[in-house]
C-alpha cells in the first residue's frame, strides 16, 4: 500500500487560517517512537510471562510490531527519514521489566499496569490520527488504534 501525504507541514489547517497544522511527520515519529518503546517492553515480558497470559502479551507485541513498520513507512512517504530505535525509554522499560521479573511473576497482576502503559500510545495514536487528515494513511491509523484499543480492554477485563 502507498501512502500519500494529504498535506505538506505547515499547511493551513481547515475551518482556521491562522493555524498551522500538526507536523504529520513529527507527530508520526512520536507514535513511531512509543510503538517501539512499548515492543521493547514486550520482549521481555514475553520471556517470563506465565502461559495463561502469553497470548494476550504476544498480541499486544505483534500489534505493535506491525504498527511500527506501517508507521516507518508513512514517515517514508512523507519524505523522512524514520528512526527506527526508539527512545531511551525502550531501555528503561527492558530494564525495568527485566528487575520487576526478578522479584515477581509475569502473571494477570501485571495487565493493569500494561493497559496503563498502552494508554500513552493510545494517545500519541490520536495526535497522529489529528495530523494526518485523510488518506490511507490516516485510516491505517485509525483502524491501529482501534486493534490496540480492544487489547487494551482485553487486558483491563483480565485485570479486574
């Protein structure tokens, strides 16, 4: 699938002349950034997570795996660049995860803490959706939050 950018930066954003609309580049490699951040945290996770809440893990990661490349490409498209390491927060969330499974089981206890976390790319998902008006590439945006979302409730049901 080809993306094509329904607007250059800096265009006028519609109902207000004034105002400038978001960056649709900046604004996907912030989404860009937390998908990668968030897998990060999964691939750990996965490592020592017990089998009755695997699977929800590994959708979650998956998700976020194909998020991710969808994303880089859009950032492509729109003649960027995409950076594809994250932030320094994909080392902390290894780390962090990592000492967390030293001490405690990956086990149902840990969803709500993981939907928290998801709701973060929730939002940066939303901001992408704002700047990216139209096109395919804001409907692959809107249909990725959708499938996160409904993990998100997975986990918060499992949670309770």
């Amino acid at each position: 699938m080809t993306y094509v950018p329904p607007v250059g930066p800096g265009a006028v954003a519609a109902g207000n002349p004034e105002e400038p609309s978001p960056d649709p580049r900046a604004a996907l490699q912030r989404l860009l950034d937390r998908t990668i951040d968030a897998q990060a945290g999964y691939d750990v996770l996965l490592d020592k997570a017990e089998t009755d809440i695997a699977p929800l893990l590994q959708d979650f990661h998956d998700a976020h795996e194909k998020h991710a490349e969808t994303v880089a490409a859009m950032i492509s498209a729109y003649g960027a660049e995409p950076d594809s390491d994250g932030t320094l927060m994909s080392s902390v969330n290894r780390a962090v995860t990592t000492i967390r499974s030293m001490f405690d089981e990956i086990d149902e206890d840990v969803l709500d803490a993981v939907a928290s976390g998801e709701e973060y790319v929730l939002e940066t998902f939303t901001d992408a959706i704002e700047a990216v008006e139209s096109g395919d590439a804001h409907d692959a945006l809107v249909k990725f939050r959708a499938e996160l979302a409904g993990l998100v409730a997975q986990a918060r049901t499992r949670a309770d």
